[in-house]
C-alpha cells in the first residue's frame, strides 16, 4: 500500500519524557490532503529552492520506560504470548486504523475498577527506576517527573509519602500561616468564592474541612499547600516564559522550594528571572495530582480539580496513569 509507505512516526527524547508525532491517523493534527513544503534561500545567489517536508505536532509521552522498550529477547528465546497478546501485537503493527481503535477501546474495558492499591502497584512496577527520596532542600533538582515513591508499599498512602510532597521543614512553616483556614466559616468561603480568591477546589475542601482539631489542621494545612501549587500552575504559559514566575504570596522557604523542583533560572537582561519550560509544568501537575489524592484519601472524583486546571478528562487520564493510578471516565 503506497499510503503505508509515506507514514512516518517521530520521537524526540528528552530526559525522562518523549515527544511523540506523526502524520497520519486520529493524532495528525493536520490535513492529509495538503502538502508543506520548506525553502532554503542561497545568501549568494539569492535564490531559493523550494523542498517537500513533513508536518508533525509533537506532544508529550510521559515517562516512558526506555529500558523496557529496548529490551530484545536473547535469539532463540521462547516468548510465551496468550492468543490474546499475539492478537494484540498483530494489530498494533499491522492493523487498521479502525482495528487499533477497537482494540485500544477493548483494552480500555479490560481495565481494572477494583482497589486502587493494586492498580498502583501494577502500574509502578513498569516505571523506571527513580531517584531517592527528597530528604531536603539543599538536595538536587530531582530528575524524575513524579514525586518519589515506594515500590514495595503495601497501602496507597505510603506509596507516596507525605513528607515528600510537603517537607517537614515546610509543614512547620505552614503552621503560621494556616490560621485563616482552619477558623474559616461558611462566610468567609462564600467572600473567597465571589472574590475568586481561591479555585473552586480549595474552597470545597475548606467547606468540608475535619471537626477535630488535629486534622482538621493537617487538612488546611495539605489544602493551603496546593493551593500554591495551583497558583504555580495558573501562571499563563506565555507569561512564564517570557516575564518569569512570581509568588509573592508564598511564604519563602516554600517558594524557594516550588522554584527548584518546578522552574529554571534564567539570565534576563540585568537579571535573574525563574521560567518554567513544559517538561517542568507536567512535573508540577503530577504533584498536583499526587497531593490531592493524599488529601481525598486516595480516590476522588477529579471533576473540580481538573476543571480549575483547565485540563481536558483525557489529557487528565494520562497524567493520573502516569502516577500509577486507575482512572476512569463517566
């Protein structure tokens, strides 16, 4: 088939994401009926030659496990595939575009709705090594873009431990600043709601918020630190990139922290500005993400976060089975 030899798949690596394109079926952007074509002008001679080129949208693959991609069976080695597998394989490499959409459908129904322990632990298991832990600040910038976590934890909380999403040292600074939300009342929610102050996540969880006291602090004070991390992610992409990241209502010590996981300092001009490039914003989200579950206890419906995050329910999907979670959509 002619149309079969012009299809085209392009990866650009880079650390521990993938930027993946190609120009043809349901993830080309563009049309297949138009051509693209680059010029290269001749400085000497100032003529240029006109040359057929491709089109691609890269978008990012999330940690992508290359070791596992790379591995090849020693030669003569048995395989062991169910029919089911093989089938699968068959498809993938050869299959229509309508057979890897039912097959990509089926696998999807396939997919486990019981405890989401085991969904976690199915889904770490295929991840990458990673870095230790975050012990403190002074560490360096983690490479990984998720948070650290536990392979052989045997409850969803201690996957991902707490303090490695809050420092102890940034917990303790959060205890001067989480008076407004453990003593706020339904008033104060419905002034910060008209005021927008805060996302309309936060403020549910403000609204619902531990009568006892212990947790009840512990509770404002996980809701206060994402919601920095929210105002982290609401900085426009443009603004990020071209005039830095600024929280001035962060207190230092977390601020200082957000900026080394989260941004890259930039020489601009007389001055040092923090930016924040994509690979570093889908870290960010992960956290986000990460956090929240310790917050619903680890299963939610995602609804309200992801709308305050303006992400899409199946852009959603890959950031949460990137964590290692089982998502599903209703």
């Amino acid at each position: 088939d002619a149309r079969r030899k012009r299809r085209r798949l392009l990866v650009a690596e880079s650390g521990e994401m993938d930027y993946v394109g190609q120009n043809f079926g349901v993830e080309c952007s563009h049309s297949q009926m138009c051509r693209h074509f680059v010029g290269v002008l001749d400085k000497t001679t100032q003529t240029m030659t006109v040359y057929d080129a491709e089109l691609f949208d890269l978008k990012p693959s999330i940690l992508v496990d290359r070791e596992q991609e790379e591995e090849v069976p020693e030669e003569g080695a048995a395989v062991d595939l169910s029919y089911g597998e093989k089938y699968a394989q068959l498809v993938k490499s050869y299959g229509t575009s309508r057979q890897k959409r039912a097959l990509a459908a089926h696998q999807l129904s396939q997919q486990s709705t019981g405890d989401v322990t085991m969904a976690v632990t199915s889904a770490l298991q295929h991840v990458h090594d990673r870095p230790d832990p975050l012990k403190d600040q002074s560490e360096d910038e983690p490479k990984s873009n998720i948070p650290p976590f536990d392979l052989d934890a045997t409850s969803p909380q201690e996957i991902y431990q707490y303090d490695d999403l809050i420092t102890r040292h940034e917990y303790e600074v959060l205890k001067v600043y989480d008076k407004e939300f453990v003593a706020c009342t339904a008033q104060h929610i419905n002034e910060w709601r008209t005021s927008k102050m805060y996302p309309d996540y936060i403020l549910h969880h403000l609204s619902c918020l531990p009568t006892q006291k212990k947790f009840r602090q512990r509770q404002a004070r996980s809701v206060l630190y994402l919601s920095y991390l929210l105002q982290l992610y609401s900085i426009p992409v443009g603004v990020a990139s071209k005039k830095g990241v600024k929280l001035a209502s962060v207190p230092d010590a977390i601020r200082q922290r957000l900026f080394r996981l989260f941004t890259i300092q930039v020489d601009s001009g007389n001055r040092t500005i923090q930016q924040m490039p994509a690979r570093l914003r889908d870290r960010l989200v992960a956290y986000i993400l990460v956090l929240a579950l310790h917050v619903e206890d680890f299963r939610f419906d995602a609804g309200l976060l992801i709308k305050d995050m303006k992400i899409t329910p199946a852009k959603a999907t890959e950031y949460f089975r990137a964590i290692g979670c089982s998502a599903n959509s209703r």
